[in-house]
C-alpha cells in the first residue's frame, strides 16, 4: 500500500486525508484539536480512519503552532544583535500609525526587549563594500552577556546584509560555536531584500519561535518513526510549497500560514486541469473567509506579512500566499449597534456555542442561521442528518436581535434574513475585490472557486454580484484544505534586491540579469537537492519591475537570456494590462528578482479524487421551498454523491453533501464536471437582488 | 424611528453604505501602486473621498493624512460649484484646485474630483469623485515649493490651479497638461501621479454608479441622509456627555520664521453647550509674515474636525454628518484664518499643536480620553545636493517623536504627528541605496519622554554623515515650549538639529538652511512626549523597567529628565 497522507492542525479541528495511490481511494478523518499535545491529534485522526503510519510513503503536515506562538507570546527568551546604532530598529519600526485617529494607538510590542538587543562594531554599505570589519571582540562580549541572560535564541540581522551577508553569517558562525545550544537564525537567511525594519523583525520572529517549532517537528518525527513509519515527512509551507524537516527547523517561520493555505493549493491543481487562467480562490469557513488570486496556475506571494493583521501587526519578509482575510463565515453574528446599523462578523459563535439553529446554547444569530431560515441550508440536512437544525429557534433569535430593533414587520424573516446575507456577501465581495480590483485586474475575467463549509452556499450570490460568469464546486468542499494538502509541490523561493536600469543601457548589458539568475537558480536547485534530494523540475523567475521613482513593483516574468528592450516591453506590456495606461517613455528600473524552484511531489490523480456517481444511477430528486432574492421557489435538491459525470440541470437548485451545500439560483445551470467538480453557469438575465 | 414612509429597508441601506465606503479604499490602494513619487506611496501623502452634489463629506477613505479629514475635498468641490454650477459640471469633466484663497493649504495639495452623474440634468448629479495629492513640485522658491521657511506670499510657493479643468467630456486638455510641465521642476514625477490620480478618480466615479445602478440613485441618497443623521446623532450623544462649560488651553510655536524670536501663540476656547462644541480659535496669533499661515478651510476648519474626530468620532470614516455639531470661530487675519495672498508654504506645520492644544483644553472634562503632548511637530528637514554622479538627490522626512503619556499608560511612538498617519519612514537601506551618505545611528533618545506616573514617549536621534557636499534645510519648532504634561507630569524634551562638522565644532540649526560638506554630519534629535501625573507615584517596577530597558538612564523621580 502507498498513502499519501494530509493533515492540517486548525484552531478547532485536526483533518486528515488519506489518499491510496493503488486503490485510489480517499479517506477522511477529523478530531478536535488537542491543545495539550498537537502531536497526538495527529496520530488519533490516523487512527480513527485505520492509516497505519507505516503503509505512508509522504506525510504532508500543515500547522498553525508558529502563528500560535506568535500571537499568544510563548516563544523563546531572544536576543537580537545588530549593526552598531540601529539596535533599536525593531522598536522604531516605520513609525507609521495605521489607524490614524487612534490615540491609543500602538503596534504590537518587539519580540526582543530592548536590554537583550546588542550592537556589534560591524559596518558594511549599500554597495557591499566593508567599512568597518567585523569586531570578533566585540561578539565575544555579546557571547558572554548572552549567557549570562540564559537566552534561548538570537538572530543576528545587519544593516546592507541583503548586499552582502558574510559579516551575518560570521557572526552567526560565530555564536553558533560559541553556544551551541542556542537557536542562533540571520536576516538574510529569510531575505536577500532591502528594508532594515523587515528583515531584522522577520529574523527576531524566527528566532522567537525557533526553538519551539524546532522541537515540535523532531518529536513529531521521532513519534513517525517509532510508529514504523519509514517515508518521507514534509511540512506545509506559507508559500504554497512544502519544506523538508531540516528547512522547518530552520526556518520555522517560513510555516507561519502553514494552515490556511492548502485550499489554495488544491484550488491550483483544478486550475491547471481545468485549464483555467484565471481563478478566485474563495474559502468560507465558520470564522472567515479567505480569498486569493490564481493567475495561469500561480498565486502571488505576499510583499510583506503582518503577524495578526496589517493594524498593529509585526512585519515578516518571508513568502506567504496573498491571501485576503475577512471575518466573514458561517458563524459570524449579526447584531444591530446603538447607531442602528447593521453589522455581520467579525465576532463569531464558533463551533461553542455554535449558531442559534444548533441548539446548543447559542442565542445570537448568524449567518448560518439566516441560511436556515431562507430554507437554504436544509432542516435536518447538515452534515448529512448528523445535526438536526432548529428553524423556529434562528427565526426567533433573528427577528429578536435584528429584525425588530430595526422596525421590521413581525412576519418580515425572510427579508431580515436575506438583509443578513446581503451585508455578508458585500464584506465577502469587497474582500474579493481587494485581490482583483486592487491589484488592476478585471474581476469578470475570473472564475470563482468555492470552498469551505460555505462557500458552495454563496458563490452564487457573490459571482451574480460581482458580475463573474462562472462558479467552480470542487469536490469535498468541506474538506478541501486538508486535501489540497495532497497537491503541495516541493518549492524553493529564492528572493534578492538587485538594482538595474533597464533604459538606456546597451542590450549586452541585460547580461547584468544573467549572473544573478544562475546564481538564484544554482542555489535553487542546491536546496532542493539538500532538501529533498530532488531535481528542479520547473524554474519561474520573475523580475519585480517598476517606473524609476516609483515605490510599488510589478512582477514580470524574465529569462536569462532578455535583453532591456525584451524587458522594457514586458514590463510595459503587463503594466498597460493591469492599470489600463502605460508611459512607453518614462524610465524603467529592475529592482529584485525572484526565483521559484519547483521538483514534482507525488501527488494523487485528480480523476480519482472525487465521489460523484456512475452514470445510469438513481438520482433522488427532492423538493423544498427556499428563498431566493426574488422570493420563495420550489426548488430541486440533489445529494451530491448521486449525480455522475455530464449531469446538467437548471437553477433554482440545491446539492447537498456531508459540511456542504451548494445553492443554485433560478436561472443558472449546472453540470457535473469530469474530475466530479460542478461547473456552474451564472444567468445573466436574473433580476437584481433587493 | 418609525420606517412605514420609507421604501427603503435600514438593511439594504447599510449594504449601500458598505458598497460606497468601500470604493475610496480600493481606489487608495490602486493609487498607492501606481503614484510615481514615495510622498504619495510611502507617506500617503493623499487621501480619497466621495462628496455630495452639494459638496458635502459622505465618506473618505481610511488612510491616507488625517489633515485631509479636514476640508479639502469640500472646500474644493465648494469652489468648482461656485466658479461652474452644477451644469457645467457635466459626465467626464475632472477638475483641479490648488488655490490658496479657498482651500488654504500649501499649494503643493492638489484636490481632483470628477462628477458622478447618473443624467444631465442638475438633480442627476449624484456627488463627486475625489483624490487630495501632495504635488512633488508646483514651482516657486525652492525645490519641493513648501519647505522653504522664509517665503513672504504665496506666489513665491508655486503655481496656483483656481477650479481648472484637465479633462473636459472625458477628452484631456493638452494645454492643461503642458502647463502643468512646465511649471514643475519633476515633470515626469508630477505628471505620472497626476495619471494615477485621474485614473483615481475615474474608476472610483464608475464603481460609485455601480452601486447607483443597481440599487438606484434615490436608495443612495436615502442612505447618506440616514448615514449622516446617525453618525450625528452618535457625535452629539458624545458631547451631550461633556459637563456645559468653556474649555480653554494655550500654547505657542517658536516664530514664523522671519520674525525670528517672536512667539505665534494658540490660544484656544472650547465651548460645549448641551450636544453642540464650538472650537473658537478667534484669540491664536495675527496672520504672519512667513509661510506658517493656513486658509480658514485648510487652518481653523482643518484642525478643529481633526481634534473632534480624535475625541468625538474616532472610529468609521470622516463625514458630514459628524462634524455638524461641531462649529469653527475664526475671524479672517488670524494665522488660521490668513488672506489669500499670505504665504501658506507651512501651512500643516502648525496643525498638529493646534490640534493638541484644542485636546490640552479638553483635559478637564475628559480625564481618560486626553492624553499629555506629542511632540506636536513635522520637524521637517531636508538634505538635497548632487551625488556622485553628479545627480540632484533630494532626501526630505518628517520626524517621529513622542507621544504624550496618559491616566494609565506611557506614552507611545515615536510616531509622526497627530496630522500624519499611516506614513511610513523611509527605510535607512533605501536612504542609503539612493543618496549620498551614510545613517550612522537611528535609535531612541533615552531621557527625552516627560516624567511623570506615566512617562512620556521617546523622541529619536539619526546622524547623517555627508559623502558628497549638500545643503540642509530644516524647521524645526516648539523649542520654546515643550510638549506639556497634565496633571503634574514633566515636559518632553524638545528637538533640534545639530550641524558637527568635520573639525568636531557644532552649530545648531533649528530654522534655515546650511551647507555641508562631505564628512560632515547631519545630528537630528526628535522630541519626546509629556508625561502623566505626580512622578513621585510612578510604580518601581516601572521605573526599575526603564532603567534596565535604558529608556531613562538615571531615576527620574530624583531630577528632571
């Protein structure tokens, strides 16, 4: 037997997928997150869906352990050593103030107090050039004073490391003989890019979680082996690839969206297959949802990622999938403020106490509940009979907390409710067009991918919204994060600053791009080697270009080979499609270049990765009245597990399957796709919403 | 509140708010990807709103400078409404204005707005699309136009666009554009921002109709009455709470600049009657000779709403509505409230003592919400010369410094100014990539925050050591009178620049301009911020924290800091 395995630690549940790469078959299992010992979670949902570790030939683990360290503050005792005159270079931050009239305001505390931040005598410019040699004196003092402190872990960042790392990595060579039992990382080991503040809080953060993260994945694999199991572990990365253990261990902040991501991954691989270039990613959960841009099989990484929310956050320099996050799910509450306005999220009620309809003590309602009230999500359906849902309880709560405060007639329901949802879906769509609209891209070139527990429920209504044509269904939405788990590639992302001008230059002088691409690519490549003992099998390189003076860069894709006119007009090219305007005039500069090492992973046949029916089978066909924003329909409902591939059928419709549903409007239509994933076409003639 | 005359659902209402509120963020961030110079990228030197047909602030978008909160949008839009009518204010015109007499800000802030009009027709016109930006350069006496401390008028800080149109019918005005280029010394620079705050503009217009078009121009404007009306209604709830008094704080600002030595002083009433405020600024100094002058809009309007949004309506974006119940007194010839011809180049300097002077006098009656001072400046300074290649660099930053203490904490920072807001320091790399010198030191200015029971914030120090020869300019202000500490809390330490030159001699360089010479070095101390109560009751723990930390070097409760 040869399993390939997925499993996500989430802040309320631990998922695994096992896929069967004989039998191709897939198996599910989840359990409630043990906070106490992560590991256990991990071997109890093995054990719950009988995988024996030892028939795993890939263990692909994603976690949320390093952000949880980061935002409740259980890292390690560190200490930062940097260039003399900037040791304070974590507390000064940008100064800048996100929430302009806050006069309380204040960013999140460095992670490294200032009495256990030293400078060393070190100096080196922006050219690279050393004016001031390295002080090993100095660094045995520091060495000492370390000591004496008892800390933990040290990251050393210098000011122009991203030229030239040698004075960091002596001095970290240095430490790491001097005190071999501390967790001992360096700015440019995470970033070859400028930005003092950046680096060294991204350098502070690894070091901060180090030993922790560190322990966690060794016992975790002392755990695997004991168990017999004798294939390869690899931990889900936040740029969408997976790292070995070593790398984890190494940098473990590279994990810290571990978690959230592989949704996107796998909503990467239906792109591929699917042959679409261009794709929303959109999950809905219980708390949030997510959204990400998916560009001919590719996601953008984020610039910078701030450590719980751009407002107070601290700065990471290392890739993490862009993905924007509203506090938009099923769970989110509706409530009506003293200015009698309406609000949905961010506060939700969880899986404890849960939506009103549960019955299990929750008394304010959600949008699961308005989902509830409008027939959407069906009585007694959810999660395939397994909860039984209390429509006259969310009606109540619904009409008690919104709809009457608001002055609404008593019989009004299905208008509070179908209010509840239109405020949900503008936050949703809003955060939607913050990855397209923001970033210059026409959302109604896209096609929307929906996944979590709701976002089969409101694709629908968001696409129409939007003005987006199409809607994707993959199979087991509910379960899609774990799965997409399956997917992730081995990555490498190697990212420098280098500086050219691409305008006047004689085209032989484009050779400037050559040697630093090799040089990306070779240590790429070495890293896969060491780190996976695989070859590269596919190289992107992208340069991050923009007009001189200005700030924001857009990413070109470049060869080695590009002359400046090859990619002046690139950059022109992708720049005039983005904004609708480009100066063929103005000058043009390179500013970094990134380099994407990819080796292929095994990973399961798509065509095998759903559970939809053999043609010729029965299909029950049910009826139930649902609301839609036109009003109450009859409305067919399907169980997914029924329908083969090349159904089709016509809106108003809802498929139902275990944690999902999926709502078709009247109008639309639908067809079972030939990986089991439902194509939906978005009528265009509808009637608006209210 | 009875609904059975509405049409419109309270509900859907809030859906069209979301949708309009929305757009001014959007079209923020697509702005900052595509503005030119790092004034606008990094310091966000611009803000984004929507205004009514009438001129009136029905939301703005999140970041951006808190001075725009103030009244530029209306104020322009007041003008161009003023100069064309509603008529001839027609489906693809975009307009300009820059003009000192109405707006009242340095030259350099440039309000475009475009109409958003659903039909010809004068009840068709829905608002107006709006993008305030900081001009790198609009000409006059010196590179950059407003950072000169010694201007007499306006007409030496720039070009001045009254109500102009760039676009007419959505065809550009070439002659429009060619004037613009030649009266910049960044044509490149100006002409590309002013690409991305037309495109601004245009595509917030259209995603507005969006929202008219499917939900219907009278729903919208039924929602922004209903927005407004509450967002007031929650205003006046908050002052309604302030015991009825007048509420009076003073301060002042070195000088002008040219008469040197002679203090601009900031005196400030606060009235609160019932769930009204009036913020009388009627007693602050007579118009001044140098450009610390402001408009009544862009002076007395700007720092008095600034003031009410940092204590009245924090939360949400700016709008009409909650500013109704709060009203400016200002009589024309005051530094707030200068002529049109007076030199305005420093316009937003003053702006942040303003404001915290108008918090100062609300000290008495909101305990918990009013912190001690901030350091209360720009403390502009500029270093500009040519590098070695022999290109002109210019590097100029606002400092951050101490904010003020309060009932139950230190204070925070370093910060910019209140007037400032998600402005981001230019990373010390980057200085060094681009311009001629080197940062040696950028730390905390230990023993700089007011002492107190809660100690005030900590200023900076930077030294810039010169490679090339250069020039630096700077205006550096509240010297003479410290960011104050309330209830018994000590003064900040106030800044200054200091000029070591290479034989190790110093002169300090507060207001002016010097030249440098390569191995020279630029020292910048910033100010720190007041503190809060009897020192004598600050917690050992936090003073023995302060020690260990080197915030405070020596204990504070046994001298001054």
């Amino acid at each position: 037997m040869a399993l390939i395995v997925g499993t996500d630690i989430g802040g309320t549940f631990t998922d695994v997928v096992g896929y069967d790469t004989e039998k191709r078959s897939l198996h599910f299992g989840k359990g409630l997150t043990d906070y106490g010992d992560l590991v256990n979670g991990v071997f109890d949902c093995l054990s719950q869906i009988e995988i024996d570790p030892a028939a795993v030939s890939v263990l692909k683990h994603g976690t949320t352990q390093v952000i949880n360290i980061l935002l409740e503050r259980k890292g390690a005792r560190t200490a930062l050593v940097t260039t003399k005159g900037f040791r304070d270079v974590l507390e000064i931050g940008r100064a800048s103030r996100p929430l302009p009239f806050d006069l309380t305001y204040r960013r999140d505390p460095p992670l490294v107090e200032r009495a256990l931040r030293f400078e060393v005598n070190e100096r080196i410019d922006a050219k690279g050039q050393v004016l001031q040699p390295l002080d090993m004196e100095d660094l045995e003092r520091i060495c000492r004073r370390l000591e004496d402190e008892r800390v933990e872990a040290v990251a050393v960042s210098f000011l122009n490391a991203y030229v030239t790392p040698s004075h960091e990595d002596g001095a970290a060579a240095f430490i790491r003989a001097r005190l071999p039992h501390v967790y001992v990382t360096t700015g440019a080991e995470h970033s070859r890019e400028w930005f003092e503040f950046e680096r060294s809080s991204t350098a502070a953060a690894n070091a901060y979680v180090g030993p922790r993260a560190s322990h966690y994945v060794q016992r975790l694999e002392t755990r695997l082996d004991e168990a017999g199991f004798d294939g390869r572990l690899l931990i889900m990365g936040s740029h969408g690839g997976v790292l070995s253990v070593r790398r984890a261990r190494e940098q473990p902040v590279a994990l810290v969206e571990s978690g959230p991501i592989g949704g996107c991954i796998g909503a990467t691989a239906y792109a591929d297959a699917l042959g679409l270039d261009r794709m929303v990613a959109f999950d809905m959960g219980g708390t949030t949802a997510k959204c990400a841009l998916i560009e001919k099989g590719s996601f953008e990484i984020q610039p910078t990622y701030y450590i719980g929310g751009y407002e107070h956050g601290l700065p990471l320099r290392t890739p993490v999938l862009d993905i924007v996050e509203v506090g938009t799910g099923g769970g989110s509450i509706a409530y009506v403020d003293r200015q009698e306005h309406l609000h949905v999220g961010p506060r939700s009620a969880g899986s404890n106490p849960g939506p009103v309809c549960f019955r299990r003590g929750g008394n304010e309602p959600t949008v699961t509940d308005a989902n509830v009230v409008l027939g959407r999500i069906g009585s007694g359906a959810f999660l395939s009979g397994s909860l039984s849902l209390d429509r006259d309880a969310a009606v109540a709560a619904l009409m008690g907390k919104v709809g009457t405060p608001l002055g609404f007639a008593a019989a009004a329901e299905d208008q509070v409710a179908r209010g509840v949802l239109a405020l949900a879906n503008a936050q949703m769509g809003t955060a939607i067009k913050e990855v397209t609209v923001e970033r210059g891209k026409d959302i109604r070139d896209f096609t929307l991918f929906v996944f979590g527990g709701g976002g089969p429920l409101h694709g629908v209504e968001l696409a129409r919204e939007l003005g987006i044509r199409r809607v994707v269904v993959p199979p087991e939405p509910g379960n899609f994060s774990a799965l997409g788990m399956l997917f992730a590639p081995a990555r490498i992302d190697e990212i420098r600053t280098v500086r050219l001008d691409v305008t006047g230059g004689a085209d032989d002088e484009a050779q400037g791009l050559a040697g630093p691409l090799a040089d990306m690519e070779a240590h790429a490549s070495a890293a896969l080697l060491r780190d996976f003992e695989a070859e590269a099998v596919a190289f992107e390189r992208q340069a991050e270009m923009r007009y001189k003076g200005q700030r924001h860069t857009i990413r070109v894709a470049v060869d080695a080979r590009d002359s400046f006119d090859r990619l002046r007009q690139a950059f022109l090219t992708t720049y005039a499609h983005r904004y609708g305007r480009a100066d063929a005039d103005a000058p043009v500069e390179l500013i970094g270049l990134r380099v994407t090492a990819i080796a292929a992973a095994p990973a399961p046949d798509l065509r095998a990765m759903h559970r939809a029916a053999r043609p010729g089978g029965t299909i029950v066909r049910r009826w139930r009245d649902v609301c839609f924003n036109t009003g109450r329909l009859r409305t067919l409902v399907l169980n997914r597990y029924d329908l083969p591939p090349g159904f089709q059928e016509q809106g108003p419709a809802i498929i139902e399957e275990f944690g999902a549903t999926t709502l078709i409007g009247p109008g639309d239509r639908f067809e079972v796709g030939q990986f089991g994933e439902l194509q939906i076409t978005i009528s265009t003639a509808a009637g608006l919403p209210s | 509140m009875t609904r059975q005359n509405d049409e419109l659902d309270p509900i859907t209402a809030d859906v069209i708010m979301h949708g309009l509120s929305a757009v001014p963020n959007l079209v923020d961030k697509n702005i900052a990807r595509t503005a030119y110079s790092f004034l606008i990228s990094e310091y966000k030197d611009y803000a984004v709103g929507i205004v009514d047909g009438d001129g009136r602030l029905i939301t703005q978008s999140r970041g951006g400078l808190p001075i725009f909160v103030a009244n530029a949008l209306s104020a322009a839009v007041g003008d161009g409404l003023a100069v064309y009518g509603k008529r001839r204010l027609q489906h693809g015109d975009v307009v300009i204005s820059n003009h000192g007499g109405t707006m009242g800000q340095h030259l350099n802030n440039v309000v475009m707005y475009t109409p958003i009009r659903t039909g010809e027709a004068d009840d068709e016109l829905l608002g107006f699309f709006a993008v305030v930006m900081h001009w790198m350069d609009v000409g006059g006496i010196t590179i950059g136009s407003c950072q000169s401390p010694f201007t007499t008028d306006v007409f030496q800080e720039g070009i001045q666009f009254r109500t102009v149109k760039l676009l007419a019918g959505g065809e550009r005005i070439e002659e429009m554009f060619r004037m613009i280029a030649e009266n910049t010394r960044f044509p490149k620079l100006v002409l590309g921002d002013v690409d991305s705050q037309i495109a601004g503009c245009l595509t917030g217009r259209d995603m507005v109709l969006d929202v008219a078009a499917r939900y219907g121009s009278n729903a919208v404007r039924t929602s922004v009455e209903r927005f407004w009306a509450r967002a007031e209604a929650a205003t006046r709830a908050v002052i309604a709470s302030i015991p009825d008094g007048v509420y009076r704080a003073s301060s002042f600002l070195d000088d002008d600049g040219i008469e040197r030595g002679k203090p601009v002083e900031i005196n400030v009433r606060v009235v609160i009657d019932g769930d009204e405020a009036t913020v009388d600024l009627s007693e602050v100094a007579a118009e001044l000779k140098g450009p610390l002058n402001a408009g009544f809009q862009g002076g007395a309007v700007a720092a008095a709403r600034m003031a009410a949004k940092y204590v009245f309506s924090p939360d949400g974006p700016a709008n009409d509505g909650a500013f109704r119940p709060i009203k400016v007194v200002c009589p024309p010839g005051r530094f707030l409230s200068a002529g049109p011809t007076a030199p305005i180049g420093g316009s937003g300097f003053t702006i942040p003592s303003v404001v915290d002077t108008i918090l100062r006098a609300l000290a008495a009656c909101l305990r918990e919400h009013i912190p001690a001072a901030h350091h209360g400046t720009y403390s502009v300074h500029v270093i500009d010369g040519r590098d070695a290649h022999g290109q002109l660099f210019q590097h100029i930053e606002s400092a951050a410094g101490g904010w003020g203490a309060a009932y139950d904490r230190d204070g925070g920072g370093p910060f910019r100014s209140m007037a400032h807001g998600d402005t981001m320091e230019v990373p010390v790399e980057l200085q060094e990539a681009s311009h001629p010198y080197l940062v040696e030191y950028a730390r905390l200015r230990p023993d700089s925050g007011g002492i107190g029971m809660f100690r005030g914030g900590l200023g900076l120090e930077k030294a810039y050591r010169m490679m090339q020869p250069g020039r630096v300019t700077t205006s550096i202000e509240r010297t003479a009178c410290p960011p104050w500490g309330l209830e018994g809390g000590g003064e900040g330490v106030p800044g200054r620049v200091e000029i070591e030159r290479a034989d190790g001699s110093r002169e300090v360089l507060l207001k002016g301009e010097a030249s440098v010479r390569a191995g020279d070095r630029v020292l910048l101390f910033t100010a720190g911020g007041g503190g809060f109560g009897d020192p004598a009751r600050r917690s050992r723990k936090a003073i023995a924290a302060d020690l260990k930390q080197g915030y405070v070097t020596h204990n504070p409760s046994s001298g001054s800091g």
